[in-house]
C-alpha cells in the first residue's frame, strides 16, 4: 500500500513539474481567442482590450477568431473539442449558463467540457429606444407596453443572450408581454434598433454607447441595482420595478484538462491587463466593470450559476428550445 502510495505521488509530481515546465514555455506560438458572438459586440469589445494587453505581456498574438452563431455554441463546441493545451481559449458571457437550461441538445458538456480561467468583468444592460418611440422613462415604456400587448419589438444576441434573458426578466416583473425578436449577435440587434426595425433593447451599454452619443438612441434605464457613474442621470430600472437586477459577466474559459499552470499564467496576465489605468478607464466607459479571480474560485462560482439560470428560465417562463 504504501509502495502505491509512493508511486501515486510520485506521478503528481511528474505532472505538475512538466506543467510547470509548459506554463514557462507558454505560449511558445499565437493563441486563438475564440469569441461566440459577432465582431462590434459587447463580447468582443472586451475580448479585444483585454487579450490585446494579455498579448503584451506574454509576448505572443491573442488573435481574436469570432465564431458566432445559435447563441454561442457554435463557437464553443470548436473549443470543447480544441486540443486542452491553452492555445484555444474562449471567452462567453452567463449565456453560456443559460444555454444548458434552454436548449433540449447542446452539443457539449457545460460542466464537464470546459475549465474557467477568470472573469474579466461584470457588464451592466441599457434599455435604450429608437427615438421615435413615444418614451423616455421605465413607467412610459411598461404603460405602452400595457396599452400595446406584443407589439413593441425588443432585439436580442438570440435566445438565452444577454438580452433575452434580462428583458423576459423585466416583462415577468412588470407585467407585461412584449415580442423578442433574435439577431446573430448584439451588435446586428442595435444595428435593427437605429434602423427603426425593432422599437428597444435591453443590451450592455458597450453596444449602444456609440449611438447613445450621437443621438441616435434614446437611454431609458440601467440594468444594475444602482446608478452608474458614467450615466448618473439615467436611472435603473429597479427605481420603477421594484427588486430588479440584472448584470452578467464575461470571462474567460479553456477546454477541460488544460495544465493548471497554463490556467494560472493566463490568469494572471488577464489581471494584469485589468489593472492597467487605460483598461480601468475605458472599461467603466462602456459599463463594465473589471474583476478577476483565481482559476479555483471562478470555477466553483460559474458551476454554482448554472443553477441560478435554471430558475431565471424558468422565471421568464421560456420554453426549451430544439
């Protein structure tokens, strides 16, 4: 017995001191960056200020790959089934979560498939509206809503995005139905809103802000449970609906089996870049704010979020796709 325990650690060390031998190697050639939603969105926005900081550091190309499509499981099958040796990365919002409550067939395994590495940041949702829809404040736009029952058109990622998800939450708070319409990606789904093809969306503030600039949308409310310092005068949601609150994150994921010390060395880089004063400025700008974790901790709280989206879907009552 104590002979197979003796083998047994001596194995383990054999493992870690070859990770350890990897993660100083790390990355020896550029690493894809695998984005699941369309480039312009909020997802990639971040992907693309974060890893190009990570990239500095380590000295090797994070080449962002967007590969959108049914909600983000496109691009994260390539990555379930992508060699776990840190050169494929992803990074994905709480959709992710949500997808294992709202597709029949999902063509992974969320908790088993997969390795969290970090979150990078929270995000914070803007109702915005075409300005030519009559509203300008929460109140307004739950009293059309009411008087109009399925009429106002909201955009969406797709089912189970951002947007699907914090806008069915703000239809079962307040009460009332509106129809959602989904796009390919956030940034196609503001794009429809300036056009005058949907009347809102409920999206993170990265995606609207350059037409919130220019005027060509209308800020109605945040999603966060106070008011953000980039838009004090806009206010939340919760002030009308009392107990709403709705933020996300975006982080970053690896496939299973990945070399912890890779994880580490990824993770700690990602810190790093969160840290620099421009990240840290320009970040807030777009309503997120950095955070950060270890491999260890964002990986208990990411599975214990699966069962939190299990009651959000079920809250918003949406029924499990094909």
């Amino acid at each position: 017995m104590n002979t197979i325990r003796l083998l047994g650690a001596f194995v383990d060390l054999i493992v870690f001191a070859c990770g350890a031998a990897w993660s100083q190697q790390y990355p020896a050639k550029p690493v894809r960056v695998v984005v699941v939603f369309p480039p312009g969105g909020a997802t990639d926005i971040t992907a693309r200020i974060v890893f190009h900081r990570v990239g500095e550091q380590l000295k090797q190309q994070f080449v962002v790959d967007n590969r959108a499509g049914a909600a983000g499981m496109i691009g994260a099958e390539i990555v379930a089934k992508s060699p776990p040796d840190g050169y494929t990365l992803m990074v994905y919002s709480q959709t992710f979560l949500a997808n294992a409550h709202l597709y029949q067939k999902v063509p992974y395994d969320t908790l088993k498939d997969f390795i969290g590495i970090t979150p990078v940041t929270v995000l914070i949702g803007m109702i915005a509206v075409h300005p030519s829809m009559p509203v300008r404040t929460v109140k307004d736009l739950i009293a059309l809503a009411k008087a109009r029952p399925g009429q106002i058109l909201y955009g969406s990622a797709g089912i189970g995005a951002f947007q699907h998800l914090s806008t069915s939450t703000f239809e079962h708070m307040a009460g009332i139905k509106m129809t959602h319409v989904p796009f390919k990606g956030g940034a196609p789904a503001t794009v429809a809103l300036v056009g005058g093809e949907i009347h809102m969306i409920l999206t993170p503030v990265a995606e609207v802000y350059p037409y919130l600039k220019s005027g060509r949308l209308r800020p109605i409310a945040v999603s966060s449970s106070k008011r953000t310092s980039q838009f004090p005068d806009v206010p939340t949601i919760g002030e009308t609906v009392k107990g709403y609150d709705f933020v996300s994150w975006f982080a970053v994921f690896a496939p299973a089996g990945t070399p912890r010390p890779i994880l580490s060395r990824v993770q700690q880089a990602a810190a790093k870049a969160l840290a620099a004063p421009d990240v840290r400025e320009r970040l807030p700008a777009l309503g997120q704010i950095p955070v950060g974790s270890t491999p260890e901790a964002f990986e208990a709280k990411y599975k214990a979020d699966v069962e939190t989206f299990q009651r959000i879907v079920a809250d918003a009552k949406i029924a499990p796709q094909d």
